[in-house]
C-alpha cells in the first residue's frame, strides 16, 4: 500500500500539469478564431503537450498505461499483505493450542472456587511427581518468555477469576468494622449481596487476641490453626467465621439470596465518587450503589528507625497483623534479646505475654518507653506505677523515661542509644507507638480528612457522602455527648461497623452508643474503659480489695467469652442497687485490686475504668450518657458493686 501512495504521488503533479495545458490551448484556440469557439475537435482535448493530435494521443496511451499499471500493483500488493495476515494468525492459533496443551500436562493445584480465601492468592507450584513431565530446559524457558512478550497483546491468559462488574454493597476492608457491617446489612436486608474487598490474604478475623489469649496457647501449632483458649477455657478461633459461611466472589452477582463475598488480596487505589465506582491495584473497576470505607490504620514507626536502613528495618516488627504475630512468635523462641518500644495498650500486652514466655526460654524482654510508668496516658500516676512492677514481674525488664536518639546494627545486634546517653542492645525490636489512619482514599474520592484527629470525617451517622460511610479505626465521628472523636478499639469498630451497616439499609441512626475497650496484662489482671480516659484529666479512684472472682479469667468464665466487648449491648443499662454497706478502708494504700477510675471534665464525668470490675460496663456507659455532676462520687461507685465479696 505505501508502494501504490508513493506512485500515485509522483502521477499526480504530471496529471494536473496535462489538464493545465489543456485549458490553455482551448483558449489560445477561441482567441486565434476571433469567438468564443462552440465545438473543439476531440484531438485538441487531449491532456498532453500543445502540438498535432498524434502527440497528444500517444501522451494519453502513456498516461492511461502508468494508471493501470500502478492500480494492478497496487492490488497485488494488497493481496501479498491479506496471504501474510492469515498465515500469521494461524501461526499464532498454532502456539496458543500448544500452549495450552504443554499448561494442561504441568503439575499446577486447582484454585477451588468454592474457597473466597483460595481464590484471590497465587497458584502455587507444586514440584512435579515422577510420573509428570519435566520442566523446561532454560532455553525452551527463555523461547516461551519471547513468545509470550510477542503474544501478549493477543493471547493472554486470565491470572485471576471473573470478578463481579458491580456489588450492591461494597465493604473496603476486611476488619471487625466490615464484618460487622456486613452482619448487620444481611440482618436488615436478607438477600443483600455484600462484596469485602481486603488486602490481606486472609478472612476477616478478631486482631485482640494476637497480642493476648494466643501468646498463652500450649499449642505448638498455634500460629497455624489460630485457634486459642479463653481465660475461661473453652477454645476458639480468631476468625469471626469459617470459610463455608462466605459465598466466593464469581458467584456473588448470581447469588439468588444474595450473600457475603470476600475478595483478599486486593486493595482499593483509588474511588470515583461522582461515577460510584473504585479502581483495585491491578487495574480491575468495581461499581456500587453504597460503600462503607473500613481501612483502618497502619502502624506508626519511630523516625530513627526508618531513617536506620534496610538492615534495621529486617530487625523490627510493626505489629499489626496475623503474619507480625507468626513473625513475632518465631523471633521470641530463635532470638536472645526482644525489645519493646512503647509503653500503650499494645506494647504492656505484648511485654506480658513475652515476659511469661522468657521465664522458659530465657529470652530477654525489654520495654522502654517515655512515660514515667506503663499506660502513663491512660491511667493516673499512681495507678500506671502500680501497673509497671506488675509488668516487671512478669520478668519484663523496663526502662521508663525513655527516648530513642539512634538505632544501629553493630556486631550482629541493634544497639538502641538514647537521648540521656543509656545504650540497649538487643536482636529485635517491636515498634508499638500507635496508628495511622489509613486515609489513602481520602485523595481520589475527595473526602475530608479531620486535621486534630486524624481519619475521615463524618457525621453522627457515619456518613462521609450521601453513599458513603466510614466506620472502625478510620473514621472521625461526631459524638452527640463527648463531641468529635477517633476511636481504635474492637469495639469500637463492632458498633460503629454495625451501626454503618444499618444506616446502609436505610436506618438514619445517630451513634449514640459509647463503645469500650479492655486490656488484660495476663489472666489475673486487666480492665475495661469507657469515654474519654486521658490522664491529664482530674480524676478520682475508688478502690477495694480484690478476691478471686476479679480477674479476667473469672469474668470469662461467667460471660462465656473471651471477646467481652461482643457481650455488649445499644440497651440502655437498668442500674443494679447500689450497696448500703459502708465502704471498707483499703488496708493498703498500694494495693490497687480492684476499683473505678472516674475520670471529669468540667466536673462532669466523661471517662471511666473499671480495674479488675467486670461485666459492668452499661452503668458505666449509663453514668456517662447522664452527663450529670456528682457531688461524692464514692456513693456512684457504690453503683458497681465493688465491695461487695
């Protein structure tokens, strides 16, 4: 074809050059006869050169030639083009049938579609058995690698299941705030079609026990069945349910009664409010018609640590996750040395469940942290002092006033140097100082991001969009009582994942509920918290002494579970009689067994603990919705009942 362009170009100046001429002996011959002329003989219509009509007949014999010529090679070119495209498309038939044929005799494990979990991870490949062919020699491998890069535009073969074009209900994140949120969906709306899309690889699951019940696990398998017993005794699993409760995530868009899908993964990079849908990482679009935002958070680091390098880093642990806890379990049973930065929730749990575990082994645990005592931003001084020498006898080593200047790799170990010139060496650190709301949406979607609190920020209802809501970890809600907040606790994310769900079928609830949370710095002690619990805040304790019924192995054994925020209840709490018994004078002023925190703003009570009382949250929740001023908040303890044996 370009052959043909190139002939007719050259043609076409001579062809407009003959007709120029042309016109010009017409005139020359109207003028020489003195009128315009009406009849021009046929041999002066000749498109050649100005002379006799033989001339001008020959030119157009030699034009008419070239025309033909240059149309008949121009054909033949366009024919040789046609044969060259079918046999090229039959070659490549030839190498697809081929390649499917040599992929239908390896050894590769099906991917059971009846399996959410098994559908969205790799195949994995087996080694093949002797009855198999062998793999390929390195140049049959590189000849496949050049074929597959020049048919990759036309042959390629799908890595992953047909994915559903559009979800009714679309969960991003697959935590506690999800899961519950896709309960509550199904609850309101039976045949409902909820579509999880989460990063991890593996089904939603409870993140509480990772830094508790599991470290106390005889098991040896633990890290592989996750399975744990409770304070109480009876055994379970940290999934909220087993794979057969999930519909897989192909099927889900022909689901007659609808169901729950999870897509593992995958992660959500970018969301189209205005066109309701959202992009997954490996291009794939998904559309909705509600969306729940569910992300969570990551993990903070220290600064000095991610400035150390790769070589640090490869030593640290950001705990978060089911692989941190498998991570972390075999440093603890290979490593000499494991210390622990932070001094929060996380870092005393994990401080705890080390420290028991080094009485076997003898591994060091170090806990370091800038606070004064352990917990020193929740609890009053006195109590995250009392806290600290309950750490250190579980065999934790704990340098308090702690601040890190530089972490190196020396000799085989890190080397912690802090700021007040102490130097820790050890093989592994844990890095548990707090998390970052997970807001990478916030971009893309154009939502808006709380500037004091973190996460998206959202109305009493949840909602970020007339279709949108954002529940757990991520969100920053508007309290009707204690005003706008962050919450990152599991029940937290069990209430507002729930109350989300509901405003998804059409509830228009306000959350009103005060979630609570709990920690337990083994089976003998732990407490339960509710409102805001800062201690820079007045507060004021009452406590007496504990028996053996206060203990969070006493309290799992009457509530039958070891997740005690799942107990919990949106009922308003029907107060018990407060106790007419005096109250008994603590025989030691240091013997904190059991007790209330009670903590004021404004002399209102907005926070509360419940040190070793439990199963007592609704009074507390109660007190706190009140919002009434106390006089003697002695005699509102006497409401929990802690004197009595």
């Amino acid at each position: 074809m370009l052959k043909c362009r190139t002939a007719w170009k050259k043609l076409a100046p001579l062809a407009r050059n003959s007709s120029t001429v042309c016109r010009q002996n017409v005139t020359k011959a109207g003028l020489n006869n003195g009128r315009t002329p009406v009849f021009v003989p046929a041999a002066h219509m000749s498109s050649g050169l100005p002379g006799g009509g033989g001339d001008n007949l020959k030119y157009a014999l030699l034009v008419g030639a070239a025309a033909v010529g240059s149309l008949a090679y121009a054909y033949h070119i366009v024919k040789e083009d046609h044969r060259r495209y079918q046999e090229r498309l039959a070659e490549i038939s030839s190498r697809s049938q081929k390649a499917t044929t040599e992929k239908s005799a390896t050894s590769i494990q099906p991917v059971k579609a009846t399996e959410t979990k098994d559908v969205t991870e790799p195949e994995t490949k087996t080694p093949p058995s002797p009855e198999e062919p062998s793999p390929p020699t390195p140049v049959t491998e590189a000849a496949a690698a050049n074929e597959a890069t020049e048919l990759s535009a036309v042959d390629t073969i799908p890595a992953s299941p047909k994915l559903p074009p559009h979800a009714p209900y679309l969960l991003i994140g697959g935590g506690t705030a999800s899961f519950a949120a896709a309960r509550s969906i199904r609850a309101r709306d039976p045949g409902a079609k909820v579509l999880i899309v989460t990063e991890e690889p593996d089904l939603p699951y409870m993140r509480p026990p990772l830094s508790k019940e599991l470290w106390f696990s005889d098991d040896p398998s633990v890290t592989e069945t996750l399975r744990f017993k409770q304070w109480n005794g009876k055994e379970r699993s940290i999934y909220f349910q087993p794979p057969s409760f999930y519909i897989s995530p192909e099927d889900l868009e022909s689901a007659e009664n609808g169901g729950v899908a999870v897509l593992t993964g995958k992660k959500v990079v970018q969301m189209d409010v205005r066109g309701n849908k959202v992009k997954l990482d490996d291009d794939t679009e998904i559309s909705y018609d509600k969306c729940l935002i569910a992300t969570g958070g990551v993990p903070r680091n220290l600064q000095v640590i991610d400035r150390a390098g790769e070589e640090v880093m490869g030593r640290t642990t950001l705990f978060r996750k089911i692989e941190d806890f498998r991570l972390l379990d075999k440093v603890s049973r290979n490593a000499k040395s494991i210390t622990i930065i932070g001094g929060g929730f996380l870092g005393s749990e994990l401080a705890c469940a080390l420290g028991r575990r080094s009485t076997e082994s003898g591994l060091e645990v170090i806990q370091m942290f800038p606070e004064k005592g352990n917990m020193g931003k929740v609890l009053p001084e006195y109590l995250s002092n009392w806290t600290t020498e309950k750490v250190k006898k579980e065999g934790v080593k704990v340098i308090s006033e702690a601040l890190v200047k530089s972490v190196t790799l020396k000799d085989d170990k890190l080397e912690i140097q802090l700021k007040d010139g102490r130097l820790v060496r050890t093989d592994h650190i844990v890095a548990a100082v707090g998390l970052e709301p997970n807001v990478d949406l916030a971009k893309s979607a154009g939502l808006e991001v709380d500037s004091d609190f973190g996460g998206y920020r959202v109305n009493a209802e949840l909602q970020a969009r007339s279709n949108i809501w954002v529940a757990g970890d991520a969100a920053c809600f508007y309290d009707i009582r204690l005003g706008r907040r962050r919450v990152e606790h599991h029940d937290h994310a069990v209430v507002s994942g729930r109350l989300a769900g509901e405003n998804m079928t059409g509830a228009s609830k306000p959350y009103w509920h005060q979630s609570m949370f709990w920690s337990d710095l083994g089976p003998d002690v732990g407490y339960e918290a509710i409102g805001i619990v800062d201690s820079s805040l007045p507060t004021v304790g009452v406590f007496a002494k504990a028996t053996a019924k206060d203990t969070p192995k006493a309290a799992t054994e009457e509530s039958g579970t070891g997740i005690r925020s799942e107990s919990e209840t949106e009922d308003t709490a029907m107060s018990p009689v407060a106790s007419q018994a005096p109250v008994p004078a603590v025989e030691h002023k240091d013997d904190y067994g059991k007790g209330v925190i009670f903590y004021l703003r404004d002399k209102v009570v907005v926070g509360i603990i419940l040190w070793n009382v439990f199963n007592r949250m609704p009074i507390a929740r109660k007190i706190i919705k009140d919002g009434e001023q106390h006089a003697d908040l002695n005699e509102v303890a006497k409401l929990f009942n802690i004197h009595e044996d």
